[in-house]
C-alpha cells in the first residue's frame, strides 16, 4: 500500500481511507516513514489526511514519533497549509521532547497562535500551549494573557476553548487566583 495514493483524492472534507492508514502503521512500525514523508507532499488534500494519520498514531504510540521530532520542527513547521498546523499541535503536545525540542515547538506553536486566523489552528495550538506551558512558568507568564486576549473572540470554539484553558491554568499556584478574579 502506497500511502500517498491511499489518502489522495475524494472529498478534502472527508478522512478518506485514514483510519486503514493508521491500522496499517499500527500493525508495522516500519510503515511510519511514508505515512510521514506523505505529510510534506505537494497535495494538500495528502497532506491533510497524513497528519490526521500521524496524530492518531502519535496519540496511541507517541514514542515511535521520537525519530521524527526535527522534522516535525524544522520541515513541516515551515507549512502555512492550517491542517498541517493544527496536527502538528496536536502531535507536538503527545511527543516527549527533551528541553531544546520543547523550546523549539514552544516557539513554532506560538508563531501559529499569533499569525493564524483558522479557528481550529488556534483551538489545538492553545490546547498544545497549555499542555507544554504545565511545567513552564516563563511560557504561562505569555500563555495566560494571549488566553485572555481570546476570550472574546467571535468564534465560540476560540473563546470557549480559551476559558477552559485559563481554568486549567488558573489552578497553578504562579498564576495566583485568575479565575477568582474573573469571576469576582
């Protein structure tokens, strides 16, 4: 099975054939090479159904992700295409990074919450942000006002999403009692 035939063509809106994708690399390890070099292909439709592979493969096995990590930063952070992003954010926050890698996905993950206008960009990168930001109080010093500054945004998934983030974060003793005073 070639995957970037499997996942070309049909609807852009549909997965196509991606869960037999993802079964097939769950099944052999080895496959994970061309379902990843699927997601720097010149179809964006390809591209699309290959993060959407990479992140439900990423979820269950998020070590066999570990070979890829400098690509994922350098390679595919380089793509505008927002289905790239927002897998990539949602990789980013299952693959264990060592202290420069985190840095680093820190940096692209920021850049995409900041320049883009995609809902679901900025929904799974804030998610992403978050999940990173746990242990990080130099990133929730930045993180928790670009939260704020979303709250109001008109689309209420951006917003929503925003308001359950700054609660997960205001339960951190560094950021004091922020949902108290929101509230208050």
């Amino acid at each position: 099975m070639r995957f970037d035939q499997v996942l070309r063509g049909g609807d852009a809106r549909s997965l196509g054939r991606v869960p037999e994708v993802v079964d097939e690399v769950l099944r052999s390890r080895d496959r994970l090479t061309g379902l990843f070099d699927c997601l720097v292909e010149n179809d964006d439709v390809v591209r699309m159904r290959a993060g959407d592979a990479l992140e439900k493969v990423a979820r269950q096995r998020p070590d066999w992700m570990l070979p890829f990590v400098e690509r994922l930063l350098d390679e595919v952070a380089a793509i505008a295409q927002p289905s790239v992003q927002w897998h990539l954010a949602q990789i980013l926050a299952e693959v264990p990074l060592d202290d420069s890698q985190r840095r680093r996905a820190i940096q692209v993950l920021r850049h995409n919450l900041e320049s883009s206008t995609d809902w679901i960009v900025l929904t799974t990168t804030m998610q992403a942000l978050t999940t990173l930001a746990a242990a990080d109080e130099h990133v929730q010093r930045w993180l928790v006002p670009a939260l704020k500054r979303r709250l109001d945004d008109p689309r209420p998934a951006v917003a929503k999403r925003s308001a359950k983030l700054l609660a997960r974060l205001g339960d951190r003793p560094i950021l004091g009692s922020w949902s108290a005073r929101r509230s208050g």
